[in-house]
C-alpha cells in the first residue's frame, strides 16, 4: 500500500463500515475539507481501492437462511474443463462464491438456501450439472461466527 497514506486509509476504513456517509460526515472524521475528500474518494475509486457500494441484505428475511459450503472436485483438470466450469457458475446467480483452491479438491463454492430440502433442489438443478463435476462434498453451516468483509487497514 505504498500509494497510500494514513489519511486515505482512514478513508477507507470509514467508508467499509459506512457506505452511506455523507462527504460533509466523512470530512469530519478524517478532518479534512468536503472539496480535499471528495478529490481523494474519486481518486481511490478511478485507483480501484474503491470497487463499488451496496447494502447488505438479511439472508434469513429473504429466504436464504441456511449457508452452505461445498467442496468441488472435477473429473478432469484441463484449461478447457476449468474454462466451462468458471461460465457456468458465472451464469448461476445461486452461487455467491466461487473459488478455485490448491489442495485435495479444485473449488469452494458458497451459496444460501432456504433449508435442506432448498439445498437439495439446488444440488440436483445447479451444483451438479456444472460442467466437469465428479464429486461433491457438502458443508452445512450451523452458526456463523464472523461474517465480514471488512479489510484490516491499520
């Protein structure tokens, strides 16, 4: 983070944790000018620091109470199996995540449900029609002890 100093950390973390502040509120707490923040906001955001703002939602109120992990491991390791896989996740928008690893399988997916039963439509319709998919292993949450994504900056 070389490009960046405290001022613009602090930015930063306000904004992880307010997405919604006002320039005037943010100034106040970095102390600074609206007109010096606003200039630097934009310059994080043109930088990429800054990706985009959104709300965060209650799963459980939208029928998605019940998160799950699985662990995905494909019948073949091939640029062109990998390629068609990465679409069709891309595609599915019941995958809230999905990432390629290094060890005994080759993704970790994420997605909500509303319970078992949703789970299960979910892996017969979704999951495993994925393109490549030889073997899954699933991972029911029973409580969510921390769920950030909130970056540490200091």
């Amino acid at each position: 983070m070389p490009d960046l100093d405290r001022i613009d950390l602090r930015i930063l973390d306000v904004l992880q944790r307010d997405g919604r502040i006002t320039n005037l509120k943010l100034a106040e707490a970095v102390a600074l000018s609206p007109t010096a923040v606003l200039a630097r906001v934009q310059r994080l955001t043109r930088e990429g620091y800054i990706l985009g703002y959104e709300a965060r939602l209650n799963p459980a109120k939208l029928g998605g109470g019940l998160l799950v992990f699985v662990e995905v491991l494909l019948d073949r390791t091939t640029p062109n199996v990998f390629e068609q896989f990465k679409a069709a996740v891309q595609a599915s928008p019941q995958v809230l995540e999905c990432h390629m690893v290094a060890g005994g399988f080759d993704y970790l997916v994420k997605t909500r449900v509303a319970d078992m039963a949703d789970y299960r439509r979910f892996a017969g319709d979704v999951l495993w029609q994925l393109p490549g998919v030889r073997e899954t292993r699933t991972y029911a949450v029973m409580e969510e002890v921390k769920n950030t994504h909130h970056l540490p900056l200091f």
